[in-house]
C-alpha cells in the first residue's frame, strides 16, 4: 500500500479511489473484448462470409480429402506388397542357408568324433555353429518383420472405413444443397420481378445496400 493509498484510507476516500479503479480495468477489459468479437465476425482479412472459392468450398473440399487418401492408401499398399514379397524371398533363401549349415554340422560332427586330433574340424563345426544360430535368428526377425506388415495392412483397412464415412457425409451435405436450392426456385425470372424497397418507413437505421452490393452478394454465393 503507497502512501498516497494510506492516507486515503485515513480521510475516508479509499472506497472511491477503488471504484475508479474498478471502472477503469472493467473498461479495459470491454475494449478488449469489442477487440477480439471484432476480429471474429471480421475473420482474418475483415471478409466475413469467406468468398466462395476453392479452398473454401466445404464438399470440394472433402472430395479432395477422399481422392487424395485413397490415392496415397494405394501406394502404401503397393509398398507394403514389394517388402512383403522380398522378406518371403528372403525367408526362403534363409530356410537353405539352415538346411545346408544343419548338415555341414552333422558333417564336422562326425569328422571331430572320429579325428579329435584335427583342430580344424572342430573349428569348423564350431563356426557352422553360430552361423546356424544367426541364420534362425535372422530367419524369425524376417518372420516378425512379415507378421508386422500384415497388421499394419489391416490397420490400413480402417482408412477405407473413414473414407467410406466422408463420401456419406458428402451425399448427405449434397441432398440438403438441393433440397434447399428446390425451396427457393421459382417460375417466374427474376427480370421480371418488381425492385425490392432499400429502405421502408420505419426502419431504424438508415443503411442502404445498393443494386451493385446486392448483385456481388448474389454472385458470390451462387460461384
């Protein structure tokens, strides 16, 4: 508490330099306020509906969505398909690399049993050895490596599921587009309609939107 704030509390003025305070921060905060719901209504460039272009266009946009996915699913699955193809390859290749060092083993097994005395069988029957243990193991880590991709695969199945449900909310957004087009047809041709009043007696502002403003509008919604 300042001096100044002690003494006002003294004299009996403290609840009046509070309210003060209080007016002001609440004004702030309400200029602050005025200040953001303006920047909403306004959108990013002051422009609110956004012109109907493209990339505003909501079903364009979702067909976009639902060709590009389906687009980029199918060359996942092409590339799934070729590292499937080249693990089973190299399953088969891995399964006669054991089967050869399997009978090279039985081989030096019996050379050693029948020679201990040639050092060089035993070395020989133990390196078949390890390398048969490497070969198992390379031969399961291709096999995991198989069974991953199938799941990733069936993974992949659910991104059809959701393209399934956008291209149904797509139909839906476009049966209500018409529907509501149908209610606001009309035989008779707007050249031959009589000009709608801009301003009637008794409206309370005095904003007038002219034919061009008018005409813009109507060419902006119906792009």
């Amino acid at each position: 508490m300042t001096q100044e704030e002690l003494d006002a509390l003294m004299n009996g003025d403290i609840g009046d330099t509070v309210e003060d305070d209080e007016v002001e921060v609440e004004s702030d905060d309400s200029a602050e306020k005025d200040t953001i719901d303006d920047e909403h209504e306004g959108g990013e460039d002051g422009k609110w509906p956004l012109p109907a272009t493209n990339e505003n266009k909501m079903v364009q946009q979702l067909d976009d969505v639902t060709q590009e996915s389906e687009e980029k699913a199918t060359e996942i699955f092409d590339i799934i398909e070729q590292i499937s193809n080249d693990l089973m390859e190299k399953e088969e290749t891995a399964q006669k690399v054991i089967d050869i060092t399997k009978g090279n083993i039985e081989l030096f097994k019996t050379l050693n049993e029948k020679f201990p005395d040639v050092n060089t069988f035993k070395i020989q029957l133990e390196k078949n050895q390890e390398m048969l243990a490497d070969a198992e193991q390379s031969l399961e880590t291709m096999q995991n490596g198989g069974d991953s991709l199938m799941q990733v695969m069936d993974i992949m199945q659910y991104q059809d599921i959701h393209r399934q449900k956008i291209e149904r909310v797509i139909n839906v957004m476009r049966s209500l587009s018409k529907y509501m087009s149908s209610l606001f047809e009309s035989e008779k041709e707007d050249t031959k309609r009589v000009s709608s009043a801009q301003h009637i007696d008794g409206d309370t502002h005095n904003d007038l939107a002219s034919s061009d403003d008018i005409e813009a509008l109507l060419a902006q919604f119906g792009s």
